[in-house]
C-alpha cells in the first residue's frame, strides 16, 4: 500500500513481537499460533471460585436462629474459652506487629 508516495506494510507483528514474513510467490510465512490448555486442576479452581463469589457472605437463617436461641436463652457457649481465644488472638497480633 502506498500513501504519500511511501510504501507501507501491511503485516501487523503478533503478540510475540515478530512480523510474519512475504516469501517470494506472495504468501505469507506467519510464525505458528500459540496455544493454551489449562490443567483439570485450574477449571476446577476457576469453577469453584465463581460459585464462591456467587454465595451470600453469611447464612441469614443461621443468623436468626441463633439470635433467637440467645433470646430465649437456649444457647450455651463457653466465656472462659471465648476469653481465652479472644486473649490469644490478640497476643498474636501484637507479637505480628513488634516483628514487623
């Protein structure tokens, strides 16, 4: 193609950077396609991921009975544990930051 006198290719390079090249009886020599295939694996963990993304972020049902449970004082739970975590965790934390 000619514009202005100048002779413009009209070969784009590929993603790799390479221009295919014009043999002598005009066909062009592309370089090979490149191909991908993901493993079982990685279709399993791009499938799983979606209906993760796709679940609500807490169980409204297991919600409202335990609400419920509390107000009737039906649920028993364990303050000394519950303490003991809550202590732990935060022990944790701080020994995370003074080593950072």
């Amino acid at each position: 193609m000619k514009i202005d006198g100048t002779a413009h290719s009209t070969l784009q390079p590929n993603l790799a950077g390479e221009v295919p090249v014009r043999s002598k009886n005009g066909k062009t020599n592309a370089p090979s396609q490149d191909s991908v295939s993901l493993s079982e694996a990685s279709t399993l963990l791009s499938s799983v991921e979606s209906r993760v993304q796709q679940a609500p972020d807490f169980d409204a049902a297991k919600v409202e009975s335990i609400r419920r449970a509390l107000s009737e004082g039906r649920y028993a739970f364990d303050a000394e544990r519950i303490a003991r975590n809550l202590l732990s965790s935060s022990l944790d934390l701080l020994v995370r930051q003074r080593s950072a």
